[in-house]
C-alpha cells in the first residue's frame, strides 16, 4: 500500500501539469497567448483534489487492510496452535493405540496354546477368589486323595465335603466357529466345540467329585464371558448334560454369585459357632452364679450363727460381770465385819 500511495502522488501532479499544458495549448491555438483561464485552473484543482481524496481513500483502505491481516494473522496463528495441540493428543492417541495393540498380540500369543490359556484361565480364577473369600477359606492347586489336582479347593468345615473349582478355556473350537465362512464349516465347528465342552464336564465330574471328601458337586469355570454367553444361548443341551453330572458353569461374573453364597455360608457358620460358643459360656456363669448365691447364703448363715453366738457371750459376760459385782460388794461386807472385833482388842 506504501507504493501505491508513492505512486498516487506523482500522478496528481501529473494529471494537474497536463490539465495546465492542455489549457495553454488551447489558448494558443485559439491565437491567445494569455496564461489559462479560470475555469482551467478550476478543473486541474478538482483533478488534484480528487486525487488527493483517492490517496486519503488508498490510505485508509491501506489501514483497514492492514488490520485485517493482523487479525486474521492473530487468528491463524491460535488456529495452529490448535492445531498443533490437536494434533499431539492424536500422537499420543496413536502411541496408546500402538501400546494397547501390542498387548492384545502378546495376549493373542499367551492364549495360542493350550498350557497358556490353562493360566491365564487359573489365574483370572486365582484373583477372583482372593477378592472375595478369606484366605483360610480357599486352597490352589490343592491335591485330592486320588492325586488329582483341582485349580481352587473351596474348605468346608462342617459336615458335606470341600468344594471343587477348576478352569477350562475351549478357545480354539469357539474361534473356529466364529470364523466359519458358511453353514458346513459352521457345523463342524460347532461338533467340535460341543466335544471339547463336553469332556472338560467329564474330567471335573470324574477327577473332582470324591464320596465324603468333596460335595456332589464342582464348578466349571469359563474365563471367557463370550464363551459362556454361547453355551448358553445356543447349547442349552451342555448346559443340561453339565447339571446332569453336577458340574455347574460358571464364569468371571456369575462365580461372584457363587463365592459371595459361600461367604455367607461361611459367615453364618462362624456366627453360629460363636453363638454356641457364647451360650455354652452363658450356661457356665449361671451355674457359677448359682454356687456363688448358695455359698453366700451358706456365708449369710454363719454370719448369723456367729451374731447369735456374739450376742450369747454379751449376755453371758454381762451376767459375769452382774455377778462380780455382787461378790464384790458381799466380800466388802464381811470384810468389815471381821475387823471390828480386831480394832477393839
């Protein structure tokens, strides 16, 4: 805008020489050698000061434009920096992104053999039993009298058996299903699941059930809720077999259901123990504040015998000292009585 300004200036006092070179040539052509007329002059000053107008115009368009572009710098300028801000919560996003997929490949790993998803399985098992039972309540890995090893051995004490507890994770089966492409693949893989299921129910139910060691019953635990989910949505006739063979399903929230029962179970018996404990005390105080109430009134007898006895010898003596003094006083006479006839000798 200063250039244009530059250049505005000059053209002024261009336009106004060429309006009075113009004015003079029309006067010399019209055989007067006079300097220009009035009107002449009048109009080179209204050239100049329209285009002095336009310089003020260009100068003030030159102000408004300017503050245009700071504003809009300003404004550009926070925009990035949003931008940038933006833009960092996106990398940051990307690197947790990144962390979480790599987690999920190191778990895909952990769960592609058997032996890994057995402890991922007996772990999960493990934390959810150390948060809801006392920890005198529960044995891992406890071994059984017919040498099985059962994942968690829930202990009882009162009559009926311990309670077995074991994790199975079908995993590959259940994959395959879910990766069937059309009905045929479906049902193979639905055969197989089924099989798998169903002799993990057999293991628990021949390994775990012990006649007066364990209870008629154990627990299958399923890590996985999609799994369980499926079982019981869509094979309700495992489901069925397992209650058949007393093996119940579970999972990582319906075992809560479970071990919060047994709890109670447990906390009920403790009280009820307590309470025993407590009334078998109770019984002991009476007896002793019976014995206490008789020997107290045995005491209370001996006290009275004893003031009665008192009161006796109070008498008695009272009567001794009645007669002392009656001996007394005779002595004291007959005393007098044998000394007369000596004083008049």
């Amino acid at each position: 805008m200063g250039g244009m300004n530059d250049l505005l200036l000059p053209l002024a006092v261009l336009f106004t020489g060429i309006a009075a070179v113009a004015a003079i040539a029309a006067a010399l052509r019209a055989g007067r050698p006079t300097p220009p007329d009035q009107s002449t002059a009048m109009q080179a000053a209204q050239l100049a000061a329209m285009v002095q107008g336009l310089v003020e115009q260009s100068n003030r368009d030159r102000e408004s434009v300017q503050q245009a572009l700071a504003a809009g710098a300003k404004g550009t300028t926070e925009q990035l920096q949003q931008v940038g801000e933006r833009l960092g919560i996106i990398d940051r996003a990307q690197q947790q992104i990144e962390e979480l997929k790599g987690q999920v490949v190191d778990l895909v790993g952990i769960l592609g053999s058997n032996q890994a998803r057995g402890a991922f399985g007996e772990v999960r098992l493990e934390q959810i039993v150390e948060d809801v039972l006392p920890a005198e309540l529960y044995e891992f890995q406890a071994t059984l009298s017919n040498r099985a090893r059962v994942d968690c051995l829930i202990r009882f004490s009162e009559r009926g058996g311990d309670l077995a507890v074991d994790s199975k994770f079908p995993l590959e089966s259940y994959r395959s299903m879910l990766a069937a492409g059309d009905d045929a693949t479906r049902i193979v893989a639905e055969r197989q699941f089924k099989v798998d299921v169903k002799k993990h129910i057999d293991d628990i139910s021949s390994k775990y059930l012990i006649k007066g060691e364990t209870r008629d019953l154990a627990l299958m635990f399923i890590p996985a809720e999609s799994i369980y989910s499926e079982l019981l949505q869509h094979f309700s006739d495992l489901v069925e077999y397992s209650s058949k063979k007393r093996v119940y399903l579970t999972s990582p929230n319906t075992i809560h259901g479970w071990l919060t029962n047994l709890r109670s179970v447990y906390i009920d018996t403790k009280i009820a123990a307590q309470a025993s404990l407590i009334q078998r005390e109770v019984r002991l105080i009476l007896d002793d504040v019976g014995r206490l109430g008789e020997r107290v009134e045995s005491l209370e007898g001996h006290f009275g015998q004893a003031s009665k006895d008192i009161e006796q010898i109070k008498t008695s003596a009272k009567k001794v000292l009645d007669r002392g003094e009656k001996i007394e006083r005779v002595e004291l006479t007959a005393g007098d009585e044998a000394a007369a006839p000596a004083l008049q000798d």
